[in-house]
C-alpha cells in the first residue's frame, strides 16, 4: 500500500504520485527543507529533555548527597584527662569549660583563609602562620574541623559572634581545658600539656586533631592513661552553622585519673624552703621509697601552657634559669654526705670494723699533693666522731685502705647510680656516678691516680649523686639496709616492681652509721636541726667545691631518730656550707611533716 502525504491550501493540492513539474520540484525543496528544521528542532529539544531527565533521575541523588554534605557535620568530642591527684586526694591537675574556636577549612578557598586569617589572629592572639600552617596540614578541602585557639576571651568571643556572617567556616565550641589549681606548685613533676604535633599524630595514627598530649613530666609519662579517646557527634546545620538536629553520637571516654605519692603540704613546705634560689628537695618515706616531695627551683607554671604562649613568655622559660630542668635529677658532687657511702664501704668491705680507730691530722700529703682536714685534725676517732665532725682525714685514709673499686661498688648498693628512673614515669632525668679506675681510663683516657681515690672518699672529684638518690642513700642508712625504689604513683607502692633491695650490710653496721647521723645533729655539724621544734632526727651536711663560683650546699637527713619514717635530702646551688642554706630547708620539711601527724 502507497501512503500519500498531501499538503492543502485554498489554491491547490499536491498529489506526490503524480510526475513532479519545475514548481513542484521548487516547492519540493522547500518541503524538505521544512522538513529538516522540524527534525532538528525534534533532535535539540530530545538532547535538552534527556538532560534535564539525566539531572533530575540520574544525578539527582549525587546532588542530594552534596548538599547533605553541605549540611551534615562530624563534630569531635574531646575527652576530659584524667584527674591527678596527691595523696591525700588533693587535686593538683583537673579539667574545666572553657570555649574554643574551630575551622572548617572547606567553607573557605585557600585565598580567603589566607584574608581571613589575620583578623583571626589578631582576636585570638594566635600567629597568623600558625592558623595557616593547622589549615594546610589538614588540607583547605578537609571536612573535618581544626581547633585553632583553646582558648577564647569574652572580647574575642563577642566579635566572632558579630562578624559569623563575614566569618563562614569559623566556630566556637564548648571544650575541655587543663588546670593546675596549685599554679607552679610541683611543676617539674607534673609537667604540662600540648597539641600533638605532626610526628605524634603520625606515630599515634588514632589521635585526631587538636588531640591534646602531655609534653613533660607525669603528663607525658602516663600520657596513655591519663589521655582518654575522642567521641563524636554527626549533626545536621543550617547555613549559619547553627545545629538543627542529632544524627547520631559515639561518646568521649574520659581519661584515667592517677593518685600520687606526694604530699603537697610537704612539696610547698620544700619549694618555699628554697625559695627563689638553684636548688632541689625530696623527701622519700625511708620503708616503701614513696616519694612524698619532689622540689625543683626554679619553676614554670604549666596553666601557662593551656593557652597560646608569647613569644617572650617562651623565650624567658628558655632563659639562663633553665625553669624547665629537673634538679632533683641532675647530678651534683655530694661533698661529705657522700661519707656514709664510704663509711659503709670501709666497714662493709671488711677492712674496718664498727669499732675501728682511724687517726686524724690536719692534712695528709699524698704524691706531693696535700689534702687538707677542716681544723688541726681530731685525734683518733671512731665512725660516730668522724660522721658528727665530717672529719676529711678519717675518710682520706679509710678511702686508701678500701680502694676505689669497693667504694663505687657500696655507692650503688646505696642506689647512687643504680636508682631506676623508668618507676617514675617522668620521661626524663639522669643519674649518679661514681668513677673508678676503668671507667676513668675509658671516659678520659686517663690513669688513675691515688689522690682521686682519696678525693672520691669525701664525694669530690668525678663523683656525682642526683638529690634523689642522695634521699635514696640516706633512706637506706635508716631502715636498716635496704635500698628503696622512688615512685610517685600510689598504685605502685608495695608490689614487687618497688620491693626494696637488701645491701647486705650487717646490722651493727648500720646501726654504726645511723648513731653517727644521730651525732651529726646531736653535737656536730648539724646541730641548728635539734632545736626542739622537731623530734630528733639523724643527717649530714655538705658542701661541694665548683670550679670558680661559691661551693653548693648539701644536706641529707632522716626523723625520727628512734623510728625513722622519712627522709629528705636537699641542695642548695652556690649556697655556701651545708649547715646554712641547705639544713634549714630540711628543717622546714621536717617541721610540716611532723606537724601533720600531730593532727
């Protein structure tokens, strides 16, 4: 069958059968033509259809997603650290509210963080390149947000709050804040906190951003205890950043609080002592190596490090003070309470006995060399004399008698250079040590000679004891032998980590030594310590030669004599005899102390 397509007009009809005419083919060509354009109007309008088909069924739920996007937000939950306290559950590190400012680095381009940045800056007094530096580690195009202030005073939170529109991607958030309510009280002990840097995150891949971290002391030594994990929280907001609802939540995990072995009683009684000088305390219960005070001066105040830091705020704490250095773990010469090392090692070793007489002068001359007593000398004297008047010729001989080799052997007996510092969880420190005539030749390339023998004796020359293990030394005078092990968590107190270690001295021979701390205070060089303000205690004073500047004062002592519970060493910097800078800052311990069990 022919199908006919016929066009009619008033005037005439076409009949496509028929044998086309020169008008038929004019008008032919112009059909086709028509024809063409209605096609390719057909063709255009099909292209358009399916785009916007293609937009609506097709891409439609990808466009949906993006705005959700737009819209939907992963908020972090910052965990509280854990709670440290002292003994006596006095808080000395807790958390409170405070507001912190975050950046959604995407609701920016690159070019307007870069204009919005200064003003920030400017309000937060945070460094503009800090801001950028934070922006750019995350990537400008993170979803996640970047904390770039801690903290934020009323004045800056207003104007954030004015300018939000000016603003897009800058918020303020509630958050969680470390506080040390006794100030610089026990600083070196506690430490302070910080944002993890770029190598913490990368070495602890599950910390977020802006994870807070301890950078010193028990901050960063039970960091993973006391740290906690973030939560966080998928909400739903407007465009002016405002929540319009909760999509889901996965909680914070609050950090595990410590307790500590310190008494912040005995710790301001010790920094109060010291005052505004060089210098170290501690104080050690003489049973279990509790360590009840831990005094380094000078100090820092790390509620300094919960907010932005100055320029010139750090680089005072950068100063020739070194705030930052623990002096309870830095090595001094003990100068003569280093003798009850030696008198241990002179009876220990077997060559003298409790009841031995050494000659006294007022010098000795050994190899051309003379060494000197303090006075014309005692005459001959027992271990209890020679303790009491810290006589240098008793120990000069007693020291050339026994050797070296013995001497360094009981003075880590004693915990000089054996003290294990990992118990403290501190991170850092150093400890003592005690020449001999091997560990000269290896460290110096030098022989040894007699007279460093003789110096060594008295706690001169290379000898070096950090005021901890000088604590651990005079603690294993008292109980009765045995070398404790200093802790500063509670938890860590009578298991077998902190088990004390026998020296294997024979009684007599400390009790021999003990008698002679007794006289120390009793009739000699520390008399100023039996006043009657205190049970009687035993100690020794000290004093160390520095090449060129006023000689380091030393004390050590333990109380009650009868009964002894605590001892406490302590060193003064540059402070001249023992007897008068450092003595009476033990004296000030001892009082608070036992003022406190009266109670």
């Amino acid at each position: 069958m022919v199908r006919q397509l016929s066009f009619t007009s008033e005037t005439s009809s076409i009949d496509f059968l028929k044998s086309p005419s020169k008008s038929d083919k004019r008008d032919s060509r112009y059909l086709y033509r028509a024809v063409a354009f209605i096609l390719l109007i057909t063709t255009l309008m099909g292209v358009s259809v399916y785009r916007l088909v293609g937009l609506q069924l097709i891409e439609g739920k990808q466009n949906r997603i993006r705005a959700e996007e737009n819209r939907i937000r992963l908020l972090p939950i910052p965990s509280n650290r854990g709670r440290i306290l002292d003994r006596n559950d006095q808080p000395l590190a807790e958390n409170h509210l405070t507001r912190a400012v975050y950046l959604w680095p995407k609701e920016q381009t690159q070019e307007e963080w870069k204009q919005s940045a200064p003003q920030l800056s400017k309000v937060l007094d945070v460094p503009t390149e800090e801001i950028i530096a934070k922006l750019e580690k995350v990537n400008y195009n993170s979803a996640a947000p970047v904390r770039i202030a801690r903290y934020v005073t009323p004045e800056a939170f207003v104007w954030i709050g004015e300018n939000a529109l000016e603003l897009p991607g800058v918020e303020i958030r509630s958050d969680s804040n470390r506080y040390y309510p006794q100030g610089s009280v026990a600083s070196h002990v506690l430490g302070y906190i910080g944002e993890a840097t770029l190598e913490d995150l990368k070495a602890n891949p599950e910390y977020p951003m802006g994870m807070i971290v301890g950078k010193l002391g028990l901050e960063a030594g039970a960091n993973e205890q006391l740290a906690g994990v973030w939560g966080a929280r998928l909400v739903e907001v407007n465009a002016q950043n405002q929540e319009l609802r909760l999509l889901g939540e996965k909680p914070s995990i609050g950090g595990k609080g410590i307790k500590l072995t310190l008494d912040i009683a005995l710790q301001k009684a010790a920094e109060q002592g010291i005052g505004y000088r060089r210098g170290a305390a501690v104080a050690i219960n003489v049973k279990t190596g509790e360590v009840l005070a831990m005094a380094s001066s000078p100090r820092f105040n790390p509620n300094t490090f919960t907010k932005p830091i100055s320029t010139e705020e750090w680089e005072d704490l950068q100063g020739l003070e070194n705030p930052f250095l623990n002096r309870t773990l830095q090595g001094y010469p003990p100068g003569s309470t280093f003798k009850i090392v030696s008198a241990a090692a002179g009876m220990g070793s077997g060559k003298f006995s409790p009841g031995s007489m050494i000659a006294t002068s007022a010098s000795i001359t050994v190899g051309g060399i003379t060494f000197h007593e303090h006075s014309g000398g005692y005459g001959v004297i027992g271990f209890r004399d020679a303790l009491a008047f810290s006589s240098n010729t008793f120990f000069y001989r007693l020291g050339m008698a026994v050797g070296a080799e013995e001497i360094a052997k009981w003075a880590g007996r004693f915990g000089i250079g054996s003290t294990d510092l990992k118990l403290l969880k501190l991170g850092e420190g150093s400890t003592g040590f005690v020449p001999t005539p091997d560990n000269k030749e290896e460290i110096f390339g030098e022989p040894w000679y007699l007279g460093d023998t003789i110096t060594m004796s008295i706690g001169q020359g290379a000898v070096l004891a950090t005021p901890l293990e000088l604590a651990v030394m005079v603690a294993t005078a008292a109980n009765g032998g045995n070398r404790v092990k200093p802790h500063l968590l509670a938890d860590m107190t009578n298991t077998p980590e902190t088990k004390p270690v026998p020296t294997g001295l024979d009684p007599q021979v400390i009790n021999t030594i003990k008698e002679g701390l007794v006289s120390v205070v009793q009739y000699g060089t520390g008399q100023g310590m039996n006043d009657g303000t205190i049970p009687l205690t035993g100690g020794k004073t000290g004093t160390s030669e520095v090449l060129w500047q006023q000689s380091h004062s030393l004390f050590v002592g333990f109380g009650p004599a009868n009964n002894p519970e605590i001892a406490i060493a302590v060193v003064i910097e540059n402070g001249g005899y023992g007897s008068v800078a450092a003595a009476p800052v033990a004296k000030q311990m001892f009082q608070t102390y036992f003022s406190q069990k009266k109670k």
